[in-house]
C-alpha cells in the first residue's frame, strides 16, 4: 500500500524552498552594513544577487533534467549542503570577491529546489492536493524572507553580518538533518500522471507553447520580484529614514503576506481557476504595488511604502505557485522535472537581471525612481502574457 504523505514531508520541501535564499535575502537585510563594511558602491551590491541567480539560471535547466534521475535524498544534499556551504564562505567575506563566490556557489542550490520538490509532490502526492502542497512549499520562500528580514539585522547589529551569515549555514545543515531522516523511500516505478491528450502527445518530444509562455512570465516577474526584494530595504533606509532594524522589518512584512498569499493562490488553483486568469490578478496587483513604491520615494510616504509592500507580497510573491501547478497540469510526471528547470531558467533569468538593472539606474540616477519605472514595465508585460497564455488555452484546451 503507498505510503500517504505526512506534515513532516510537507515541512521539509517547504524548508527546501527557504534555505537556497538565506544567502541574498541575509545580503539585502544587512546592505547597508555590507556596503559600508567592504566599501562597495550599490551597483556592485546589486552585481551579488545577479551573480546568485545568474549561476540559477545558467544551471536551472540541466539540474531540471538531473532531478528526473537522481534520488530526492542526493537532491536535498545538494540544496541544503551547498547553500551551508555558501553561507560559510560569506561569513568569512573580508572581502567583496568572495562573497561573489559564495554568490556563485547558492545559484545552483537555489535552481535545483522547484525541480526537487515538485518531483517529490507529483510522485507521492494525490493530484487533488497538488496545488495546495504547491502554494505551501513555495511559501517557504517568503518564510525565509521573514526569518532573514526579522533575524539578521539584529544579529548583524549585535555581532556583525558575518555572524548572521554563519548563522544561517546553522540553520541549513540541521534543516539537513531533519529532511534526510523525513524523506520517504523512492518509488521504483512513479505512476505516470494523467494529463491532457495534447500534452501527453509531446512528452517525449517538445514541450507546449504554455511552458514557454509560464517561462516568460517568470522572467518577468521575476525581474521585478529580486529588484524589490534586494533594494526594499536600502530604500526604506535610504528614502524614508528606517532605522536598519526597521527595514529589515519591511522585507519581513514582504514575506508575512507572501506566505499567506502563495497558499491561498495555490488553493484557488485546487479550485480549478485557470492559471492565465490569477496570473492576471497578479500582475494587476503587482503593478498597482510598484506605483505605490514609486509614490512613496517621491512624497517620503511610509503608508505609500507599506502599499506597496503588502501588494508586492500578496501577488508578485505567489506566481511561482501558479506557474508551478500550471506546469504540473500540461506535462506527464516524468518530464516534471525538465519541464520545470525551464520555468525555473526563466525565472532566475528574470532574478538575475532585476537587481543588476536596478542597481546601474541607483547609480546613474541616485534615486530609486527609474528602478520603480523598470519594474513597473515588467509587471505591465506580466498582464500581456497572461492574456496571451489565456488565449492559447482557449485555442489548444490545456490550460485551465
């Protein structure tokens, strides 16, 4: 008889998601330390998380294609051993090029988590609950956000930043421990899923243009996802006069309301919602949230910035649960996992070149004001996807 999935398993692919990005959400909460520390002009502290998912997304693609081989238990080593790992090497980041190493080093852990976890969910996990599993491991993210935005400015304060990032490599390997001890046994032979007759035709081939399109989508959103959560709390610092504790509370709020809304987000999609249509919302909402933030630089509004953060968490923050049950209801199980590591290339493309952008206008500019602008064009073509990923469902009858 299959073994049903526990709590435990749940608690672990939701510790998988939040571990890889201890690193630059640890980075973006104590920015303003980092940069006085080793003397780095915001552009290259933005240049740190572009290297993060820069390697991401340079990887995401063969790790999406090793997660179809390779055991779950071997997987988890690597998201949880290799962020510790670059955790340790920023803690004894004297210097500017080693924490780019240890930039390098958390790409690939991160790149390799969606593969991973939606593997273990597609193949131990009843179809009827897969979206609800989704939008609670994706809201490991934002768990993440929280615990960084909350912990490391003030332990940063008491000890430095160094001793926040050692702190975090703690953090992973006893998470370690605990998924390899939870982790159920490997089954010899995953039942193939049921999906739509369109879809299972390319499963051995290429994949539908709603890949492509969910792909898309994530670059987008992720640009203007990574922009915000790597600056927000230098520019509620440096805009609005937070105190560093105060600004690292800011992200915090960011991934309060993000966990929430990845699980609800999920259960709409359990609902049989189409993906195209929350996508939409989303990306209304999300546009909405970055005009706030443009208001709140240019009138030294706090409400203007709390605006924009609650909206920035209860949409932007849930796209990758849509975009990851949407992937889950147009290709067979076996292809899950490259099917996947394609959505993830584009999404930490889009990691990858938000903060980068954001970071050169900081520069040239000295205000956050076309970064707002930028990311607010993202959020707009977000919209446009969507409707286009609605319309090619109508025509193919594939996506819900």
């Amino acid at each position: 008889m299959k073994q049903q999935p526990t709590g435990a398993l749940l608690f672990v692919l939701t510790a998988a998601m939040g571990v890889g990005p201890l690193l630059n959400y640890g980075l973006s909460a104590t920015s303003p330390l980092v940069i006085a520390d080793l003397g780095i002009s915001q552009g290259q502290f933005g240049l740190l998380a572009t290297a993060v998912f820069a390697s991401a997304a340079v990887s995401s693609s063969w790790l999406g294609r090793l997660s179809d081989r390779i055991s779950g238990r071997a997987q988890l080593i690597l998201i949880f051993a290799g962020t510790a790992v670059a955790l340790v090497v920023a803690a004894l980041g004297q210097h500017y090029a080693l924490l780019l190493l240890a930039a390098l080093i958390a790409g690939p852990a991160q790149a390799i988590s969606n593969p991973t976890t939606n593997r273990i969910i597609i193949h131990h996990v009843a179809p009827p609950k897969r979206p609800g599993w989704i939008g609670v491991k994706q809201s490991g993210v934002q768990g993440s956000q929280l615990f960084v935005g909350l912990v490391f400015p003030a332990v940063a304060l008491w000890a430095g930043w160094q001793a926040a990032m050692a702190l975090g490599a703690v953090v992973a390997v006893v998470l370690l421990a605990y998924g390899l001890r939870h982790l159920p046994a490997e089954n010899p032979a995953p039942a193939r899923t049921a999906v739509p007759a369109a879809s299972g035709r390319r499963s051995e081939g290429r994949f539908p243009a709603s890949i492509w399109l969910f792909a898309g989508y994530a670059l987008l959103a992720g640009l203007g996802m990574q922009a915000t959560n790597v600056y927000l709390p230098l520019f509620a610092v440096r805009e609005l006069g937070f105190a560093l504790v105060l600004g690292g509370v800011a992200a915090g709020v960011s991934g309060v309301v993000g966990v929430s809304s990845r699980i609800l987000w999920g259960r709409r999609m359990a609902t049989g919602v189409r993906a195209s249509t929350l996508l939409a919302l989303m990306g209304v909402g999300a546009l909405v949230g970055a005009a706030a933030l443009l208001g709140a630089g240019e009138f030294g509004s706090p409400a203007l910035l709390w605006v924009g953060v609650v909206l920035h968490g209860a949409t932007v923050l849930g796209a990758n649960v849509v975009t990851m049950a949407g992937v889950m209801r147009v290709v067979p199980a076996a292809r899950v996992g490259a099917a996947t590591g394609i959505v993830s290339m584009g999404m930490y493309t889009g990691f990858a070149a938000g903060p980068l952008l954001m970071g050169l206008l900081l520069d040239r500019t000295g205000n956050f004001h076309s970064g707002w602008l930028l990311v607010g064009a993202g959020y707009l073509l977000c919209i446009v996807l969507a409707l286009v990923l609605r319309s090619y469902g109508n025509r193919a009858g594939v996506v819900r």
